[in-house]
C-alpha cells in the first residue's frame, strides 16, 4: 500500500506503530526507536514496553537521559529542527547543544518583568 507524499504525517494511519524499519534482523517501529530504544524503554499509553524477552532490549538505552527530546523530531512546528547525528562526534555535546538551539528558539525570558514566556 502506498499513500504519495503527504501533507503530513497525521494523514498516514498509524504512521508510528504500523510502518517499521528492519534493523539488524529485528524490526523497529518509529514508535519502538523512540520509547523503547531512545527513552530507555520507556512505554506510553499506546507504546507499552518491550517485554523482558524482547532481544530488542540490548540496544535499548539503559537510563533516560531527558535531553533526548532535544534531539527527537517528529517534523511538527514546535519540534526541534531536524539534524543529522551520525555518531562522529560526542553525544552528550550535540545533546546539549541540541537543548541549547531547541530552547534559544522557543523560550524568551524578560529580566525586566520577571517572566519567562514558551
């Protein structure tokens, strides 16, 4: 089944469960890269977990490390601009400075008035 390009992601039925990847032998929905690998198996109300027995678990992250969400896109307007992390450099650096670029655009603090506005 083929959709054409869409206008967006939400006019594709279960485009995060249902559409998978083969990754090593083993097959990832966008859903499973994000909660399962990338939050460290984190599950969701519709995302539950991988179960213990799940060989998807080894290349889970083993602790959440928040800053992840900087670096996570689903293409919406309020989303982190997308980038290439290709593993070249050191992670924890374009994590922090995905945070950085993804807060400058999106949060204003005034000093005059003591607010913070997102």
């Amino acid at each position: 089944q083929t959709h054409g390009l869409p206008n967006s992601t939400k006019s594709i039925p279960n485009f995060w469960s249902s559409y998978c990847y083969n990754i090593g032998g083993l097959d990832y929905s966008l859903d499973d890269i994000e909660h399962g690998v990338l939050r460290a198996n984190r599950g969701t109300a519709s995302h539950p977990p991988f179960e213990d027995s799940d060989p998807r678990l080894e290349v889970a992250m083993k602790e959440l490390d928040q800053r992840v969400h900087f670096a996570l896109n689903c293409g919406g307007l309020s989303c982190p601009d997308i980038e290439v992390y290709n593993g070249a450099g050191n992670m924890s650096e374009e994590l922090d400075n995905a945070g950085y670029e993804f807060l400058v655009r999106e949060v204003t603090v005034n000093l005059e008035q003591e607010a913070v506005v997102v």
